[in-house]
C-alpha cells in the first residue's frame, strides 16, 4: 500500500487526482493536506470523503510541526506536492505569500521526507519555470531555466531546492512540469473558466494586451494519468515534461468558448497587458512519452466541450465562489486593467 501525502488536494488539479486516483486504485492511501485558501474548496471532493482510503487534514505545509506529525503518524511513503499559491496575476499584486507557500512550503516537506524518509517525492511544478519563447521552438527538461513572474520565480526556486536535496542527501526527488491544464473544478480566476463564465452571465470577457499570446492547453486528466505514471515508474533525480502539442493564442480560445455558449463576439474587451506578459509556451514531452509510455487521451476539441459542459451543469459550485470574497480580487485585477 503506497501511503501518499497529498498536498493542495482542494484545489483545482490536486482534487482531480483525488477523484480520479481513488476510482482506478485500491492500494493507495492519501492523507490530503490543504491549507483551504480561497482557491481550496472541498466541495470538489464530495465522491471520496467516505472512502476509506482517504483522509483530509486541513493545514499549512509551512508547519513543520504538523507536516512531522503526518509523516509519523500515517508512515507516509510518498509525497506529491500540488500545494501552491498558483495565480500569476495574484502574485504580481503581491508576492510575499507566493515565496512563504511556494518556496518556505516546498522546503519543510523536503526536510520531512530527508528526515522520515520516503520511496518518492513528486514536485508538481510548472512549464513557466522556463520563462517565455519566440515564435519557433519548444521547451525541453534541460532549457535554462528563465522565470518572468514572481509566481514562475517561486515555482523555480522550490525545483532548485528539490533537486538539491536530491542532490545533496539523496532525497528521492522527481519533478513533473506541465502546461496549461483546463477541465472540471477550475478557479474562475483562469482563462477559460473566467471567460466561460462571464459568457454565460453576459459580462465582458478582458482579453490581455493584443491577445496573441500563445498557450499549451492539456486536459487536467491527461496531467493526472502523467503524475500517476510519475508516480508508479518515474525515475528519482529526472524532471519529466508534460503537455498536449495544444498550442492556442488566447483570441482563438475566447472565441470559441464564445461560439460555444451562443455569445457574440461583441463581449469581447481588449484590455491592458499583464505586466511581463509571457508571450508563448510550447512544452517538448517527447521524454515521458518515450521512457515511461505517456500519451494524452484527450483532444482539445471534445474536452473543452465537456468542460463548458461541466460549468454550465455546476453553475451552483462556481455562484458560490463568485458570490464571495473572489468579487473584491476581480474588483481590484479588472479596475486596474481597463
Ligand atoms: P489551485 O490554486 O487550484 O490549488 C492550490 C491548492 O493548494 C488549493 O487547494 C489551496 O488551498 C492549497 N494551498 C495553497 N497554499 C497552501 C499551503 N500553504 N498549505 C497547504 N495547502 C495550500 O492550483 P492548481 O491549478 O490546482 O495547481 C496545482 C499545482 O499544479 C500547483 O503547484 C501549480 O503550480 C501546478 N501547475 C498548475 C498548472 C495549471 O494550469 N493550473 C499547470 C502546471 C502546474
Ligand atoms: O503554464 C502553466 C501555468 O498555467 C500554471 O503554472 C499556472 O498555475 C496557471 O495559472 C497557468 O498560468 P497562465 O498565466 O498561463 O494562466 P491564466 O489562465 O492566468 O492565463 C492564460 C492566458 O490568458 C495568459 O496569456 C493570460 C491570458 N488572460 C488571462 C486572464 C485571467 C487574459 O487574456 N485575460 C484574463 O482575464
């Protein structure tokens, strides 16, 4: 029974692996810690709160003494860090909590699993550690390293300090780095749920800067399958890449979220740029294809229509985010950027 430490199993991708972990496996065990930040929400783990294999423990991964506690406690034997702070535009209005959670959290879960031990230390990390590419190319695991946001400078210090403790005391570090995942459960705050849902209310959809920015869009159950996979044969001490080939300028997107709600392109606002905009990525996942036999199941085309499907069917699970504290941020991004 492999005894996994799930942290920021609330949020978006980490409750999707929850979900879809505990429907396909019998001999895992997760303890999912999760600090319950405005984007954790344990709504989206109603199917498994009953299963025996599950448990959750709300929580900080800054606190090393409760993260010690559950290392002894369940004799964790895998850890797979979801946890993170994970708005770029949140962490250009502030940064602080981006460097505590991200950085200072990925620190004490490392110290835990030198000191406890443990058979795998998965670091969910992101393809924007590699900063922002030209019109040609792909990312692949040994560009440079070039973050832009504090958000991207805070998810490519924690893979330092990760692989540094690989390193250095032999901790069993792995590392995944993903494009952009897009599916169920999805903060209103990102791209596509923002402007499916502002579709659907008949509000304007805020484009950022000429709206050429280029994306890598992958279906979150395609990154799960690739952390499953990760976690089943990934080899300590590699970073393994992972994306779609699903490459898309944001306007493409918006339009088509449009055409598929019956909105006109008339709700369309360009408006200011997000500060040090990216202006494209495009990942290379020919090294988890080729070692340990990953493909992405999912086309874009039918999983965005099962997406906007999903939103328009839990429209209470997103009203009640929309309802709350999430109007004062949408106040303060979209008054400063009109
Ligand atoms: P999210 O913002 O939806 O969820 C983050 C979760 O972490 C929330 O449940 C939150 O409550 C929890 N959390 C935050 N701070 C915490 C803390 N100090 N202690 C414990 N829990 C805490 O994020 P997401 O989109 O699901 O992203 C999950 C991970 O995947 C992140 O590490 C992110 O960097 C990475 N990632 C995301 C994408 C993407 O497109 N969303 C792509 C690649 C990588
Ligand atoms: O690439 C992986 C990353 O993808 C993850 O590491 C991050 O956690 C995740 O948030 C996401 O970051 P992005 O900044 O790419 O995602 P976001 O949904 O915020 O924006 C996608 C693109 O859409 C980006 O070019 C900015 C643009 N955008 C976004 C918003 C919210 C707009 O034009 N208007 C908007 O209102």
């Amino acid at each position: 029974m492999k005894k996994i430490l799930v942290t920021g199993g609330a949020g978006f991708i980490g409750s999707n692996f929850i979900n879809y972990i505990l429907s396909n496996r019998k001999d895992i065990f997760i303890v999912n810690l999760d600090k319950l930040t405005y984007a954790g929400n344990l709504q989206n783990l109603k199917d498994v709160e009953q299963n025996p294999n599950y448990t959750f423990v709300k929580g900080d991964i800054v606190n090393d003494e409760l993260v010690s506690y559950l290392f002894q406690k369940y004799e964790i034997t895998h850890v797979i860090n979801f946890a993170a702070e994970s708005h770029v535009d949140r962490s250009i209005l502030g940064s602080e909590i981006f460097f505590r959670t991200n950085v200072l959290g990925t620190n004490v879960l490392l110290e835990n699993a030198k000191r406890f031990g443990v058979e795998k230390f998965i670091q969910i990390s992101t393809d924007e550690v590699y900063g922002s590419l030209g019109p040609e190319g792909q990312f692949e695991e040994t560009t440079t390293l070039q973050p832009n946001s504090p958000y991207a400078a805070s998810k490519a210090a924690a893979d330092m300090m990760a692989l540094a403790f690989h390193h250095t005391y032999q901790v069993p570090v792995v590392i995944t780095r993903c494009s952009n995942n897009y599916g169920p459960y999805q903060f209103p705050e990102k791209l596509i749920p923002l402007m499916i849902i502002n579709s659907l209310n008949n509000k304007k959809l805020p484009v950022y800067g000429d709206g050429m920015n280029v994306r890598d869009w992958i279906y979150v159950i395609d990154h799960n399958k690739a952390v499953e996979l990760v976690l089943d044969k990934g080899k300590v001490g590699e970073v393994y890449n992972v994306g779609a080939n699903t490459e898309k300028p944001n306007i493409e997107i918006v339009k088509l979220l449009l055409k598929h709600t019956g909105k006109t392109e008339e709700l369309i606002e360009y408006v200011k740029d997000r500060p040090g905009h990216d202006r494209r990525y495009a990942i290379d996942s020919t090294k988890i294809k080729n070692e340990l036999g990953w493909v992405a199941h999912h086309s874009f085309e039918s999983a965005i229509q099962d997406t906007i499907k999903w939103y328009i069917d839990h429209q209470k699970w997103w009203k009640e985010i929309i309802s709350g504290d999430y109007q004062n941020y949408y106040q303060l991004q979209y008054s400063s950027h009109s």
